[in-house]
C-alpha cells in the first residue's frame, strides 16, 4: 500500500533523510521508530505531500505522490504530534468543518461527525468548546478529523507524545480498532512499548538512515538469547553480583547503578537462572528483583545507535 525508495531531503549540510527505502503492506501498521530528529515527521511529511524530497520516489495506493498529490489527498488522513484542531469550535463544528472541506455536503458532513464523535467517545462533549477538552480528548478528536473521509492509509506522527498514560492506551485501543476495520497505518513513534504494542513491522532510523527493520521479534532476535536481570537494594552489593553474573553468562554483564542491577546474556534460561541464585545464596546477597527474560526494543535501540530512546515512562 506504501512505497519509498530512497527518499533523501538535506537542508544544508544537515541530512534530515539520507536514502530511507520502505513498504507497508495493506492493512498492517509500520512502525518508525527513533529519537527526535531522527528524520520520522520528514518522511511523513513527504508521504503526505507536505515536502518534496530532494531525491528518491514514492507510492501509495499505486499512485505516485510527486506526480499526483492530489490523488493521494484523497486516499490518505494524517495526524500531526499536535492536534490540529479550532479551540473556539466545538468537537462537532470541528468534524463538521473538516468534512465540507473535503467536499461533503451539510448533511452528510453532520452525520460523518455524529459517527466518529460516537467511535471516539466524544458524543457528551460534542457540543463544547475544545479548548475545555483534555489533551487525550483533543488527540482523539484530531484522529477523529483525518478519518472524516475514510482514509484507505493514516499516517500518526507521533499521535500519543505528551499524553497520560491512560489517554495513551486509549489511543492505542483506537490504533487497533483502525487496523481490524482494515486501515493501513504508518506510526512514528520515540517510544519502544508503543512500536512494541501496535506494529507488525518496526523500522529503526536515526540522523535520516534506517539501521535495522523487521518484526518486534526479529529485532529481538538480532541480540541472542534470554536475559537475567537481578536487582538488589544494597549498591554496595553489584560488584559482587556483576561477578556472578560473568561466571554464569554467556556475555559481559551490564551494570545499572541507578536500578541497583546486573543483566547479563545466558545460554540456557532456566539453568543459569538457578545457578545464578545459588551463587547469590553462597555469598549471603538477598535479591530484591529477578527476572529470566528476552532482549528488549530498548536494548536493540542501544546495541544498534549507542544510545537510548524513549520510554513511555519517561514523561
């Protein structure tokens, strides 16, 4: 449904995209994943018909987004990191406007409202201003407006930055109901449990260059085996813990002074996982935390770019 093929834009000596290739089949979410400034709302922006590459081409539906944007204007919604809606509106003035721009007439554009004010849960607040709406409020209503003229492809760009959590899994409950009504969804996103949660297929970028992409499991799988991470409360303890941790692993261990804990690599789980206790047992260390585990998004993301991203635990 989405195609690109080295899609570069400069500005400058800056390389925002420097050759992105990418393809997401119908009915299925592709995640972009990267810190910010990692080219994610560039390559959006292209893909909606907002920025014209430098080089590069690109497809949605078949059509050709450079030599045919306003056919693509017909297919696609977009959602930007801010809702992008009138405050002094109301939530249904707001969709109702929405829909006479794409050319419905009075009627229909009330009804589509009416629909979607129900889909997203907004009926109650339908007729307030939305500048008394929360932030999860004024994000559904957002997504609620690129979707007026049912969009074969929806592009997120980062639809959940700034949300609390329970706005954010709400918005995820919204993600997947698209995705079961058949929607095809492009989703940045700097946060690894979202791209976790939602896609099929994760595209890793950083300073414009994909560096990895494949499924949740398959990036995963780029760094071995199972994990064991053991915490304790005393700090003065991981010296003798990251001991342990080397004679038991596969791995260097890693050392997290801020959690007070060792991760290290090990061959066989369950095994090592009770001769790592045993070892903790024989130098008297009682662990506050044990967990026997796969590699994390967040561990793929350092091993790949040297540093970490976001985490939804973050804000």
């Amino acid at each position: 449904m989405i195609r690109a093929e080295g899609l570069a834009k400069h500005y400058g000596r800056v390389k925002a995209l420097n050759g992105v290739d990418l393809e997401v089949p119908t009915g299925s979410v592709l995640a972009v994943l990267g810190p910010n400034g990692a080219g994610k709302t560039t390559t959006v922006r292209i893909l909606a018909t907002l920025l014209r590459p430098d080089a590069g081409n690109a497809t949605i539906a078949g059509i050709d987004v450079l030599a045919r944007p306003d056919e693509i204007r017909k297919v696609i919604g977009l959602t930007g990191q801010y809702a992008a809606v009138d405050e002094y509106l109301t939530g249904r003035e707001n969709l109702v406007m929405f829909a006479r721009l794409y050319h419905l007439d009075q009627a229909t554009a009330r009804t589509r409202a009416a629909e979607l004010l129900d889909r997203f849960a907004l009926t109650d607040a339908a007729d307030r201003q939305t500048r008394t709406y929360s932030g999860g409020m004024r994000r559904r209503l957002d997504l609620a407006a690129s979707l007026v003229a049912r969009p074969k492809v929806i592009f997120l760009d980062e639809p959940t930055t700034g949300l609390d959590p329970r706005s954010r899994n709400g918005m995820w409950d919204v993600i997947r109901e698209l995705v079961r009504d058949g929607a095809t969804l492009l989703l940045t996103t700097q946060y690894l449990e979202e791209a976790d949660a939602l896609a099929d297929n994760i595209m890793i970028i950083d300073h414009g260059l994909v560096i990895a992409q494949g499924t949740a499991d398959q990036l995963k799988g780029r760094l071995g085996g199972e994990r064991i991470q053991i915490a304790v409360k005393d700090l003065a303890h991981l010296p003798e813990l990251a001991e342990i941790a080397a004679s038991v692993g596969s791995g260097v261990p890693e050392v997290d002074q801020e959690s007070h804990s060792v991760t290290v690599e090990v061959r066989d789980g369950a095994a090592s996982l009770v001769e790592f206790v045993r070892g903790l047992d024989a130098k008297g260390i009682e662990p506050s935390d044990v967990e026997l585990r796969r590699p994390t998004l967040d561990e793929v993301f350092l091993a790949l770019t040297g540093h970490r991203t976001q985490s939804v635990h973050d804000d």
